[in-house]
C-alpha cells in the first residue's frame, strides 16, 4: 500500500472512531446492556484488506435478481453492493479481485444460465445474492459445476459439499421469533399473502384474502388490539356506546409475501394508531422494506421487531471485536462513496447511490471466497471449495459481521435474536438526504 493510501486509510479509520463515540453518547436504548467481554482481537481493525497468495487473476461471480419493483428475490439487489465493498478493500490492501455480475432474471432458468455463464468466466466461486427458486436454482447449478457457492440471504434447498449458507437457518429464527414474543399471551396473525410460522400460536388470524382492501384489514387488526373502538351494529339503538374488546392483542405477527407488501402492511396498521409490537419476518431487513416504508411515510420506531443475525450498522457502536470489523467496514463504504469511479456491481450506476444499502452479509461472503482462494493458491474452483470448507473466520480475517465457520454447511455461528427498528441517522455512511432510515438495533443478550 502507498503512503498516501496508509493515511486515508488510517484517517478514514480514525474519523469513524469519532463518530461511533459520539453515537454511543446519544444512542439510548431501553434496554439493559451487559458489559462486552475482553477478546483477543487487535484494538482496530484495518480498512485495506491483504490476501497473501491470492492469484492475480482471481475473481468472485455474484448473482442478483435485478429489478427495483418487487420482483420477487430482488429485495437484497441493493444489500449485495456490500460485495463491492470487500472488493475495494482487497484492492487497497495490494491483492485486488475482480467481481462478475449476472442477473439471474428472476427464474430458475436464467438462474442456472448466470451460473453457466460465470463458470464460464473462470470466477473461483459465486455469493448468490437472490432468494426463492432462483436461488435455489443456482445453487444446484454451482453444485453440477464444482463451484463453490454462498447464499448470503438464504438456504439451499439440498446439502451440497461446496454449498454454505451464512444466514440464520430456519430453526435459528424460530428460536428468536420465541423470544421476541416471550411473555405474550394473546398473540394475533396479520397477513398479506404467506403463511406466519408454524411455531407461532395466535388467537386469531386474519388474511388480506378475506378483506376488501389492506385498509379494511388494518382497521381491523387495530380493533383486536383494542387500539380502535368496535363497530357498532347496523342496528344498534340510538345513543349505543362503542366498546372495545374485552381481550385485546398484546402482539401481532405480521407476514406478507415480499418485503414491499409487508411495508404497506405495517404502515396502514400504523395509520390506525395500533400500538403493540409489531413482530416482523427477515424481509424487514431489507433495503426493499425501508425504501418501501419512506415513501408510504411509514415509521421506523421500536414498536417494530424483526429476527436477524446481530450484522447491522448499530452494531459498530459495541466495544468488542465485532464492533471494530463493522467500523472497519462502514468507514470503507465512506471510502467507495466518495470516489466517483467506482460503480455498482452491474456497472451502470455509482457506488454511492446505493451506499446507503451495501450490507455486511454479502462484504463478507466475497471476503470468505477470497481469503479460500488465497490458501489455496489458486483460482480453480475446486481447490478453492477446499480451501473453503476447511476455514472460519471473525473480525481478525476482514468480517464485519458474526463470525462464521465453513466447516459446516451452515456458516454462520452467532444466533439469530430480536431486533428493534430506529430512524436514527447514526452518522456511520455517506450523508444521503434521499435513503430511508431504518436502523435494526439487536436487543442485548440476556434481554
């Protein structure tokens, strides 16, 4: 590395360490934290990433489902600019990878020709970045191929030898769906077309299927909360009270069928003053339901719960490892904002317009992709793959998010747990007046 980019990197580095203790200061939760235990993790963390023995000709294929009006596993197409995040970083630290894109086009067939097509590139290995049946597709593509393959944002359909996944599995958000609704007893269903988890027991539930509009539903969900009055009869005398329930709702459960349907959801129940919890599923995580959210004038606030990885920018305000990898990678987002040359993963648009968006989960897949082909040697998917399986890594190795360990299937070694949304602008990316704000804070452990 230059002199030059040693002193932006350890300026850049310094700023965000200004910032996240000014945050700390203002940012108050509600909830107890405990004391971070002491880890043997250096006290920063470098933004310029090196891989020794990385060949010169390495490169990472990454698959999206392009499209910014709810096609369905589009929803992380903005999240997977993290992608190009670690790419930077690798390029900063001397050892740069090249990233190829190709959109799957929403079906398994399109998703099995971008995998054909990357393999045809000679990448080393592909972070699929869609969900749904596409994803799937492509999973079992690379598989057929011998090419090592990380789902980010979803599991694959079978078990394969070069096959991870390092998002939460489906047991893991169960078990933090239990917990975000502990102590509830009343628990009411409110859904747009997908079914709430089976785990979930409710006192009722009620499908936008059975009502004329979202409106309608809405209006209803918040008289089982016992937020609205009942309507009365048609033929109730005159002078007639209303009432409210006599057992309302102490939690809802709110599921729809893509992140942007869920975004309506929760703001017409929030038009209609309903004042529960709000436990939502992972597509509240995504880039898709905060834009959606902003323009509907939804609001982001604790009323609102989600089950997540704790892989969020509010985690750079912890004072432990996994808070300095998240620093570390927030100030190297600062760093591709503010270049102009630097573009998203498709090549037709500025970084910056999606720094807002670019998450740790698919940063972290490239790193772990690159870090296997710098063990290995060699870009020969393979040996790659082997390289891989035999490998963890944490903060120490360029992670922003949990740790994760690719000797079994499923990486990711933190649990998932509730977190609550916040619309405070915690001052960690570039300044942008037009990105909605919705910050997923992780409720401490213990809690």
């Amino acid at each position: 590395m230059s002199s030059r980019s040693r002193l932006i990197t350890l300026i850049a580095a310094g700023a965000a360490v200004v910032v996240v203790a000014a945050v700390v200061l203002s940012l108050v939760l509600t909830r107890p934290k405990e004391t971070p235990l002491p880890d043997p993790v250096a006290a920063t963390v470098p933004v310029a990433l090196q891989a020794d023995g990385l060949p010169k000709d390495a490169s990472v294929g990454v698959i999206l489902t392009l499209g910014q009006s709810g096609e369905p596993g589009s929803e992380y197409n903005r999240a997977a600019q993290g992608a190009v995040v670690a790419a930077q970083r690798f390029a900063q630290g001397g050892t740069p990878v090249a990233l190829r894109a190709e959109n799957d086009r929403g079906t398994e067939d399109g998703a099995r020709a971008a995998v054909q097509a990357l393999s045809g590139q000679g990448v080393s290995g592909v972070v699929i970045t869609s969900t749904g049946p596409q994803a799937q597709a492509a999973a079992q593509k690379a598989a057929e191929l011998g090419l090592p393959a990380i789902l980010p944002y979803t599991e694959p359909s079978a078990a394969a030898p070069t096959t991870w996944t390092t998002g939460p599995t489906a047991t893991a958000v169960d078990t933090a769906l239990q917990s975000a609704l502990a102590g509830k007893t009343r628990v009411l269903i409110v859904a747009d077309g997908a079914a709430a988890p089976a785990s979930v027991r409710s006192v009722q539930a009620l499908n936008l299927e059975n009502f004329a509009d979202v409106a309608e539903l809405a209006q209803e969900a918040a008289v089982q909360t016992g937020d609205q009055f009942r309507p009365l009869a048609e033929d109730a005398p005159e002078g007639t009270e209303p009432v409210r329930v006599a057992e309302p709702a102490d939690a809802l459960v709110v599921s729809a069928a893509a992140p942007q349907r869920l975004a309506r959801l929760v703001q017409a129940l929030q038009s209609r003053d309903v004042s529960v919890p709000m436990v939502l599923p992972a597509g509240a995580a995504t880039p898709a339901f905060a834009t959606t959210l902003a323009e509907l004038d939804g609001t982001a606030s604790g009323q609102l719960v989600t089950v997540t990885p704790a892989a969020g920018d509010a985690t750079a305000l912890q004072q432990d490892a996994q808070g300095r990898g998240m620093s570390a990678f927030l100030s190297a987002v600062r760093l591709a904002a503010g270049n102009t040359t630097i573009t998203n993963l498709t090549g037709d648009a500025p970084f910056s317009a999606d720094a807002w968006a670019a998450d740790a989960r698919s940063h972290d897949a490239i790193v772990a992709l690159v870090r296997a082909a710098a063990l290995a040697g060699s870009s020969e998917p393979a040996k790659v793959g082997a390289a891989l399986g035999t490998l963890s890594f944490g903060p120490g190795e360029g992670l922003a998010g949990p740790a994760l360990d690719f000797s079994r299937p499923a990486a990711l070694t933190a649990p998932a747990v509730p977190a609550y949304a916040s619309a405070q602008d915690l001052g960690l990316r570039p300044p942008d007046e037009a990105a909605p704000r919705v910050v997923w804070v992780p409720a401490p452990a213990g809690s």
